[in-house]
C-alpha cells in the first residue's frame, strides 16, 4: 500500500501536478500521465519523495482538505475522475463495495442459511449487523436487499 502523507497541502499539489480527465500530469509536462496501479487497483504517484495515492491528492486539489477516507462512487478504483470522488467514511465507504467474489448467491447482501434452507438478508448499520428476514424465492431476496441497502445506506447503496 503507498505511504500516505497526511501534511499535503493544496498550494503544493497544484504547483507540482496538473489535472486533466483523472489523470495527473507533472506541471509544463503533459507527455504522459503520471502513477502506476498498485496491487489493489489505485493510481499511485510520487510526491515529496513519498509514494502517494492519486485519488486523494486529485480531490486535496479541488477541495482543499482531505477526508479521512474517499470513496470512487462507480466502484473503479482508478477512476479518479473528480465527479467520481466523495468524501467518506471506512463504513460509508464499504456501503459502496461490490459482491464478494465468493458469494453464494452472486447477489450483495443474500446468503444461503443451510438451517432454514432460505435465502437470508442481512446487511451492516451504523456499525451493526441487522437481519431482513429469510426468503424461498431468491429474486425476492434480492428485491428485499436492494430496498434494505437503498434505505439504510443511501447515496453510498450499490447492487
């Protein structure tokens, strides 16, 4: 994971990069975007001699300040089109993660309870797992679920 210094500041970053399209660019130097992909997926760039994530720098850029967390709304972590970057927080920010590779059902949020032989909802609020009922039909479940996320996890609910 990059190194991440949390003492950037916005005069600096806009004196040293330029943004165009979610693409860095060293400043007077716009041959080729700067960064390589980590291991997990994020555009790192160097700055300051310390290897930073372009996301964040990108919104330090426009914003003036930097969250504790930024989450990329499509869910592509080198989308780092500004319109593509919020504020939020490591809870809001997990609202907004994809299925599990290893999901049973292939559906956010509805697993298989072996017990009832059902499909079971349950999804994580405000720090706490909570339980949307068990269903025969897994299209409803998945009905069920998408309501749940809409509801309790709001602009950050994704399918």
């Amino acid at each position: 994971m990059a190194v991440q210094d949390f003492t950037l500041n916005q005069h600096e970053v806009l004196n040293y990069f330029n943004y165009e399209n979610g693409n860095l660019y060293k400043r007077f130097k716009k041959d080729k975007p700067m960064g390589h992909l980590s291991n997990e997926g994020y555009v790192v760039v160097g700055f300051n001699k310390k290897a930073q994530f372009a996301h964040r720098v990108i919104f330090l850029m426009f914003n003036g300040w930097l969250p504790k967390c930024i989450d990329h709304i499509d869910g592509d972590k080198s989308n780092n089109k500004i319109e593509n970057l919020r504020p939020a927080n490591v809870h809001t920010n997990a609202y907004n993660q994809s299925v599990r590779e290893k999901s049973f059902s292939g559906i956010k949020n509805v697993t298989w309870n072996k017990i009832s032989k059902k499909w079971l909802v349950k999804l994580s609020v405000n720090k706490e797992i909570k339980y949307f009922g068990l269903y025969n039909d897994i299209d409803y479940a998945k009905f069920i679920a998408e309501a749940m996320r809409y509801k309790y996890h709001g602009k950050f609910a994704r399918g």
